[in-house]
C-alpha cells in the first residue's frame, strides 16, 4: 500500500472518516450557506424574483450534473492509482483531468448562451419573470468554465487525500459572491450596522446582480484551484512541463464511470424539470415555495454529500489497496455516522420551519405553504442522504450501475408520474409534490439501505475472495 493513500489517517477507522470528511463537510455547509445568503438576497425582492431564479436552478443542476460525472471518472482513478501506489498514472490522470474540464466547461458555456432565450418558456414561466430568468440563466453560463474546473479539480484534490484545499478555495469563492451580491444586487443605500449607518453603493441590477457575482466567484474558484495543483505538495502535485492531451486509454477509464454517472445525474435532473414544469403551472407561489423548501434543504443534507466524497476516496483507495474488508468497515461506518449528524440537523429544522422560511421571504403565503413543506422534507431528509453517501460508495467502489437504476426508478416512476397526475388531473397544489417527493426519497433510502448489507455493491473479484475468508 502506498504511504500516499489516507486509510490510515486516523488512529481508528471512525476517526480516519471524520478527519477525511470534516473539511468536505464545512466546504458544503459553507456553499450551502452562501446559497441561501443569495436566496435571501434575491428573496427580499419578492416573489417574482426568487421565481425567476428557481425556474432555472433544475437546469443549473443537470448541467453540474455533467461536471459531476466527469470528476466521478477522474476522480476513481485517481484513488485507486493512489491506493496502487501509482502516482505516475494519478499524475497522467489529474494532467488530463484538467484539459477534459476545460473542453467540457466550454462546450456547456456555449449551450447555455444558445438556449437562454428560451428555458424560461419551455418550462412554463409566467410572463412576469421572464426578463429576469432570462437574464439570470445567460450570466450564469459565462461562469461554466470556471464551475467545471472547480467541480473536477475538487473532486481529484480529494481523490489525492486533501480536503482542506477545496475547503480554503470555496472560502474564498462564497467571500466573493456575497460581497458582490451587496455591491451589485441592491441600489446604492444607507445601511446599519451594530449602530453605525454608513453609505453602501451599489448597480441596482437585481436577479442579474446575482448571477454576476455568483459567475464571478466560480471563475475564481477554478483557476485558483488550477494554479493549486502545481503549488501545493500532494501525492498528485503538477509541473506545468507534461503532457496533457487527452489520452484514448484514459479516457476510456474515465467514461466507465464517468457514462452512467452523467446518465444518472440527467435521470435526476431531468426529472427536476419536469418537476418544475408540474410546479410553474401551479403558479409563481408554488415555484417559490418550493425554490425555498429546496434551499433549505441544502442544509440537511450538506454532510451527506461530504461522506459521500470521502467515501469515494476511501472505499477507492481501499480496494485499489486490495483491502476489501477495510472498505466494508469504512462503508457501514459512513452510513452511520452519517445519520447520526442528519438527524441532529433535521430535528430543529422540522421544529422551526416556519421561521427559518421566514428569513427569505416577506410573503405570507409562502411562509404559510413553505412551513409545510419543509417540515415534509426534514421528516424524511435522512434516508434520502443514505442514497447520497450510497453514491460515493458505489462511486468509489466502480458499481455505477445501480445509482442509475434507483435514480430513474425513484424519480420518474415514484415521483415524476403521479406529481403529474395529481396536479393536472385532479388538481393538487405544492404541497402533494413535496409528500410525493418524500415518498420517493423513504423508499430509495430503504434499498440503499439494503444493498449496503448486501455486499453487492462490491466489484465481483472481491466479493468471491470475500468468500474463501473463514467466517
């Protein structure tokens, strides 16, 4: 085993997922927090605002999407090349890791700017937001670039054993948004503060304000973690001399993963917005209600997608390792610790939904209908995340198939179809999706549940050297 890999970094297996994770898990609450900062920013100009926003954020997620399964690919080989100790092929892989983000965030940056014009109407808006979801959707694409390499280079950082880096970089990119958020989202205005009242200037440029700064901060976060590469000492650390054109080996690896991830990822996000379709018809409260239920939700399930980032570097590097037992004990123990924080989370969440709605919106029936729905979501945010750290595993471990198959089997069959049903046929509101959804998210939970004990998320070769193992 190399002394690269971070199986080891604690003095027991518990600590070794703690100390992985913890960073991880700060990153997101951070990131999770600076989005509700931009919510509530966006929030305070009304309902139509924050619709504006939430008609796109389903598309914003297929896209990430996208970014996500190319780091997923990237980043397994990454681990398991660490666990080999091959740090010649980890190096090969980060090198072409960063040509395929830089490719992948053009291309998308293009496709973004080409349908801009038209989301907002495809997926129903009412005519009252359609300047600024417009607006919105086409600013943000400028910073594809920059939120491609910020999602792979994160994800091979991680691979490598360094979780503090993306943590110190989304710092910096969550500082920037919300300063720019107060500069450009609002007009100039006397603000104060603990007393003293001081001038604030400011463009006036509202939802557009937004998506300035949230383009700019991704911008800074990929190239900052770009120039990381070839400073910082990792097992994975760069020199600018090298080649980085993508290789037909490499990238053959990479798709492996890379491919049902992305199919994944469009099942789930492609759902969304089918979802968002069924919830703009209901009407501009509707989509805002579940905008908000959505943002806060990215609280709950915040150290979900830390565990499961950490899972795909330990589960990777232990079977890269050929330590399959080790990478059962880190599997269970991911899915325990887990719970253990998501219900802490939720418990005064559900208690105090209705104030936490109220600090983003100044609209009755929004807080009166958001209350509902957030309490729905709490009730049921724990075994939606054990999908989410069962992802890592299976991310980490090459079983990719099966976060697929749940994913289209949950989302378009659980959720998709009767939302549809009960909304344009008999004529349900918001809040009977939002308990569709959480009928969806209980049962996924529950397989996930048993296919961990079951083992068989394990690759083959393992799981029959498993078996000559004496009881």
């Amino acid at each position: 085993m190399s002394e690269s890999t971070v199986l080891n970094l604690g003095k027991t297996p518990a600590r070794t997922v703690l100390m992985l994770s913890w960073p991880a898990i700060v990153e997101q609450f951070l990131v999770s927090m600076a989005s509700l900062i931009d919510t509530a920013m966006v929030g305070s100009l009304g309902p139509q605002a924050t619709a504006s926003v939430a008609i796109n954020t389903s598309t914003i997620w297929l896209i990430e999407g996208f970014f996500t399964a190319l780091s997923a690919g990237f980043m397994y080989i990454v681990a398991h090349s660490i666990g080999e100790g091959k740090l010649d092929m980890a190096k090969t892989a980060a090198r072409q890791s960063i040509t395929s983000a830089l490719i992948l965030g053009l291309f998308i940056m293009a496709a973004v700017e080409a349908i801009s014009p038209y989301l907002c109407v495809w997926l129903g808006g009412e005519a009252e937001i359609y300047y600024d979801a417009r607006n919105y959707f086409s600013i943000i694409g400028f910073g594809m670039i920059g939120k491609s390499l910020t999602i792979v280079l994160s994800s091979v950082m991680r691979a490598a054993g360094n979780t503090k880096l993306p943590l110190r970089v989304n710092i910096a990119a969550n500082v920037i948004n919300i300063v720019g958020n107060n500069f450009l989202i609002y007009e100039s205005r006397n603000v104060s503060v603990f007393g003293l009242s001081f001038f604030m200037p400011g463009a006036g440029l509202g939802v557009s304000g937004a998506a300035m700064s949230t383009s700019l901060s991704q911008t800074v976060s990929g190239v900052l973690l770009l120039l990381s590469l070839f400073i910082v000492k990792t097992p994975i650390k760069l020199t600018f001399k090298g080649n980085y054109k993508i290789t037909r080996n490499m990238l053959s690896k990479a798709l492996k993963i890379s491919v049902p991830v992305a199919l994944e990822r469009c099942t789930l996000c492609g759902g969304q917005i089918v979802l968002t379709r069924i919830i703009s018809s209901v009407g501009t409260i509707a989509l805002a209600v579940h905008q908000l239920a959505n943002q806060c939700e990215s609280i709950m399930y915040l150290p979900a997608y830390g565990f499961a980032s950490s899972g795909t570097t330990l589960i990777g590097q232990s079977l890269g390792a050929n330590k399959p037992e080790k990478a059962e004990k880190f599997a269970n123990l991911l899915f325990i610790i887990n719970l253990i924080f998501i219900v802490a989370l939720c418990v005064p969440i559900f208690i105090f939904a209705e104030q936490i709605i109220a600090l983003f919106t100044p609209s009755a029936e929004t807080i009166e209908l958001g209350n509902i729905a957030l309490k729905i979501i709490a009730a049921t945010e724990p075994l939606f995340t054990l999908t989410v750290v069962m992802g890592g595993i299976c991310r980490g471990s090459g079983d990719v198939k099966f976060p697929l198959i749940l994913s289209f089997f949950g989302m378009w069959i659980i959720r998709i179809i009767p939302a549809a049903v009960f909304v344009w046929i008999f004529g349900f509101g918001v809040i009977t999706i939002e308990a569709i959804i959480g009928i969806d998210v209980t049962i996924r939970g529950l397989i996930c549940v048993y296919r961990l004990k079951s083992g068989k998320w394990k690759p083959k070769y393992v799981m029959v050297s498993d078996k000559s193992q004496p009881a």
